[in-house]
C-alpha cells in the first residue's frame, strides 16, 4: 500500500487500515524504527494519571470534604482510585 507524506510531515492511513484495527480520531499509536529504516506502528491505549504525594491527597480529600468548588469528572475518577505511592 502506498501512501504519501504531506507537507508538515503527516501520513494518512487509509480508511480500510483504520476499520480493521478499529482506530477512530484520536486513537494512538506508538511508532517504532527497527533497523534498516522499517516503521512499526501500533496501537496504544493511553489514561490520564495524576501522581500525588501523601500530603496532595489530604488536600484533596480535605477539599471534597468541605463541598466548596467542583472539580472535573475525569479527575474525581481518578482521585476516588488514588493511592499514596512511597516511591
């Protein structure tokens, strides 16, 4: 399959390449160079992480606790799963 590479350096992947890996916009895709030039393309899923010291989580608790302010969905999803990492 031949495709071109536009002016700002973008490929297009056909719409028969996206259907049969199920890639919609917006999907990602790790590229890989193996020797002698060959590119490797494959799809990733990517997840937004927040990383918090003992103390960012108090904060945020502290703060869930007192009612005031709203914050967005993705991130009270992620503070309902956080955990305190001793690293």
């Amino acid at each position: 399959m031949l495709i071109t590479i536009d002016k700002r350096g973008s490929i297009n992947l056909p719409a028969a390449v996206r259907k049969e890996l199920n890639l919609d916009k917006g999907a990602y895709l790790d590229l890989t160079v193996i020797k002698g030039g060959t590119l490797v393309l494959n799809p990733v899923a990517v997840y937004p992480t927040v990383q918090l010291s003992e103390a960012g989580l108090k904060k945020i608790h502290e703060a869930r606790k007192s009612g005031k302010g709203k914050i967005p969905n993705w991130l009270a999803k992620e503070v309902k799963r956080a955990k305190a990492d001793a690293k």
